[in-house]
C-alpha cells in the first residue's frame, strides 16, 4: 500500500471502521512512512482534543459551517491534499464522538441535504466503486427488495461513480452518485405509491435539489451543481 491509498483511511483506521486486512495493510504502511504516521498522530491528537472540549452537538447546533467547509473541500483550492483529508477526517471523528448530535429534522429536503454533506465527509460516498453499471446494478441484488435503474449517462457528461446503501425517511434507499466535472451528484431511489410526479427543484443551504416520482419509485437528487444542469441530470435519467 502506498500513500495514495493509505492516505484517505486514515481517518477510517483511526476509527475502526476498516475491514482487519486492511487495517492490518495500513498500520503496515504507517510502519515505514513517516509522513503519513506524523499525519495518523495528527488525527489522533484531534480526536483527543475534540472529546476534551465536549462539545454541544444538540440538535439546535448551526451546521451551516460545517456543510461550507465540506463544500469548499469539492472546490479547487492550492491547499495540500492531505490538509483536506485532515479536515475531513476531523468533521468523522467528531461525528462519531459520544454524544454526538442527532440527524437535525425540518422535512425530506432536509435530511437529504445532511445526507449529501455526510456522504462527502472521508471515505462515505460509495460502498461500491465503479463506473460499469453492470457492476453498480447487480450489487444491489439481495441487499434491497427492489432494483434500481443504473443508467451510463457518462456520454452526456454525468459519469457514474459508484453506489451505496442508505436511509431516507426511516427507509432503505439506493443511492447512486454521478459526477459531473468536480460536482457530485447523490441520488436516492426508494419505492413509493403509484403516483407520477413531474421533476420539481428546490434549493436549501446552497444545494440544489431535484425530486420527481416514476414507476413506483421515488427519485431525489441533491447536487451543488447549477440548477439547470441539475434539471438536464434529472431528464436525462428519466428517459433513459
């Protein structure tokens, strides 16, 4: 394993949240890197001060610049790769501290907007990484009691990154992600009744959202990215 690939679970690792092998795989790493140990140590002195600190992480806490940091993280910026990840993994240690705040309500926009903020925090955005629909689509089987519909969109400039189990409103979703430049599009899948819905947009915080209804199937999509480009997203997948 070398940097490139130890540098992301770090944060993960320092979390057990890593498979053993691969545990195992890191702290082989650490043993003979320098820098990456001095940025694993780094990590740990955060966690520690965080927990020192208590923080109030009540359900009225303000969020607004947590989600502005995690924005700014999908941005160009001339800081180093591994700030980033030290920063993100921070917003993961503190998430996963004792007494760490409940998911904020104020309707569906809203958890769908804390979603897609969590999503991009470390190393949460896919369970399955891939590009192949073949790939995306059969990993679903068994894990839901539905198939959601993968489509390449990736000729049209939104290319498929990969897919991950989620929950929305207390219920199992497919959550697929595009990509499109440097925006990252989540977009949940879950069943619902019968009737059709036309796409309808919204925003909330800064983040663009798309919602419509198809086949019995709910579909919500949440970008930084423009409206418009956001809309075409959404025409797209529906015609395809």
């Amino acid at each position: 394993m070398n940097c490139l690939d130890a540098e992301p679970l770090l944060g993960a690792c320092l979390d057990a949240e890593l498979e053993p092998q691969t545990s195992l795989e890191i702290e082989r790493h650490l043993s003979g890197c320098d820098r990456c140990a001095h940025l694993y140590r780094k990590l740990e002195l955060l966690r520690d001060e965080i927990a020192a600190a208590e923080p109030d992480w009540s359900i009225d806490a303000d969020l607004r610049p947590l989600r502005a940091a995690i924005r700014r993280r999908h941005r160009p910026s001339r800081w180093p790769r591994y700030t980033l990840a030290i920063a993100a993994s921070v917003f993961v240690v503190a998430l996963l501290l004792p007494g760490n705040f409940p998911l904020q309500t104020g309707g569906m926009e809203r958890q769908l907007v804390d979603s897609h903020v969590r999503s991009l925090m470390a190393d949460h955005l896919v369970d399955v990484p891939s590009s192949d629909r073949h790939t995306v689509k059969p990993w679903f089987q068994g894990k839901l009691n539905f198939s959601p519909s993968v489509p390449d969109l990736s000729a049209d400039g939104f290319v498929l990154t990969g897919g991950r189990l989620d929950v929305i409103a207390s219920h199992p979703a497919a959550a697929l992600i595009y990509k499109r430049q440097s925006h990252i599009i989540n977009l949940w899948i879950s069943p619902a009744d019968a009737a059709e819905r036309v796409p309808s947009s919204s925003e909330l915080d800064g983040y663009h959202l798309v919602r419509w209804q198809h086949g019995g199937m709910a579909y919500q999509a949440v970008s930084d990215l423009n409206p418009a480009e956001l809309r075409q997203f959404a025409d797209l997948f529906r015609t395809r």
